[in-house]
C-alpha cells in the first residue's frame, strides 16, 4: 500500500487590510496540474482587466482579455497594477495582421509572460507573432469547428478553452488529440464545473472573478446592518422610529 504523502507545514504572513480585500480564487483550482511558464507554475488565471480586482487578487497569473479593440495603454495599466505575471491580449477578432503583432510587441516589452489571441485569429496573424515576439502564444478556441492543428503548426504554444458549458467536453477531446500540449480551460461558475475540466484535462484554469458591483453589494449590505446595529446599542435597543417617536413626546 502507498504511504500517503505528508502535506509539509507553510508558514503564512498576510496583512490585515489586505486580507480583507483578497480576492481569493477557488481553492479546488489547487487540483489542476499547471503550466510552466518561464520555469513557474501556473495554476489559476484571473480573468480580469479590473485594476482594483488585479491588485488585490491571489490568482497565479493574470488573462487580460476584453472586448474591444486591444491597446497599448490598457496593457501598461495592467502590468504597473499586477504583481503576477500577466498573459495580454493582442487581438483576434477586430483586430489582427501588423496591428496585432505592434501590440504584441510593446506587450512584450512591457514585461507580459504572454500574449493571447481570439478564437477567430488568423493563422497567418499567429505565425506573424511567432516571427515577431519571443513570449508563449495562447490561443483561444471556442468550438470544435476550429483549425487547431493549423494554428499549432503557425505557432500556438497554448490552447485557451473557451467554450461556455461544453468547455470539459471541447477540452476533453483536444486532450485526445494532443495527450502533452498544454490547455487552459474556463472554470464556470463553481467548483464542480471547475473539476470537470481539469478532470477532462485542463493543465489550469482562468476564472471569472464577482463583479466590483457584486462585491459592493455585499459590502453595503454589511455597512447598512452594522450602522442599524450601532444605533440600537447606543440608544437602548430602540430603532431611529422608535427612539423620535418617543422624542416627540
């Protein structure tokens, strides 16, 4: 029988303002296998261009995705911001060809671990970026319709798997075709969805952080109960009605 392997003892400093501001990604995350990137591991990807949320999150690495067009100045707020490394992207849907291979290269000289295209990215842009930049490649796929071998062949050093609920299935069947090449795979919505990707074999995961509205949410909730409670323990259980009402007597 395998001797069960003993957890060694990490010692843990964190301070206080911090720890109540953390934004703390899924511990099951832990399971995944991770990505070496420039000799570190990488487990968890925050997917997030939130300053405030970057700052403050225990991610292991930083996807800087978003909608619109990529830009310069978006990419260097980011990286003064995170104390991760940080995996930008550099376009592929509106934008592509010499514009993307520009950003990617101030990207690069920005410091970024990565670079990440959409999924509709041509392969003549990918292997553009390979010519033009020395930093890992990650391209998104979003469907099983996708020339994934063709873009392996351009340059993709990384798959990103994107591809909403079916994410584990999309995942699963990519790890078939290619057993060693590293995968990163949206998480969704909790830990189980989480679990089934790595189990279908995501080597790690990006994860969606709550919104700055939700947190506030959560945060006012908290401020309006506890200013309801100060006021009762200061005048005698009684509330703001109760105490003008017996005012006006």
């Amino acid at each position: 029988m395998m001797k069960k392997k003993k957890r060694k003892f990490v010692p843990e400093v964190m301070t206080s303002f911090r720890e109540k501001s953390l934004v703390k990604t899924p511990s099951v995350i832990r399971e995944a296998s991770g990505i070496r990137i420039y000799n570190r591991r990488i487990k968890s990807f925050l997917f997030s261009t939130d300053v405030a949320t970057i700052t403050y999150s225990d991610a292991d690495a930083i996807l800087a995705v978003y909608p619109q067009s990529p830009h310069p100045s978006i990419i260097e707020a980011i990286t003064t911001v995170a104390s991760q490394p940080v995996i930008a992207g550099v376009g592929g849907g509106m934008t592509s060809g010499m514009r993307s291979s520009f950003v990617a290269q101030f990207a690069e000289a920005r410091g970024v671990s990565g670079v990440v295209v959409n999924s509709p990215t041509p392969i003549d842009t990918i292997a553009l970026l390979k010519k033009n930049i020395d930093c890992p490649i990650i391209v998104t796929v979003s469907s099983f319709y996708e020339d994934v071998p063709g873009k392996i062949k351009a340059g993709a050093d990384i798959l990103n798997v994107a591809f909403g609920p079916k994410t584990p299935e999309l995942v699963g069947y990519l790890r078939k075709k290619y057993p060693k090449f590293p995968i990163i795979a949206t998480g969704g919505p909790n830990d189980e969805t989480i679990l089934e990707a790595i189990r279908a074999g995501a080597n790690a995961i990006s994860w969606k952080p709550p919104t700055n509205a939700e947190v506030f949410a959560v945060k006012m909730k908290q401020y309006r109960s506890d200013s309801r409670q100060d006021f009762l323990d200061t005048h005698d259980g009684m509330t703001l009605y109760e105490y003008e009402a017996q005012k006006d007597k």
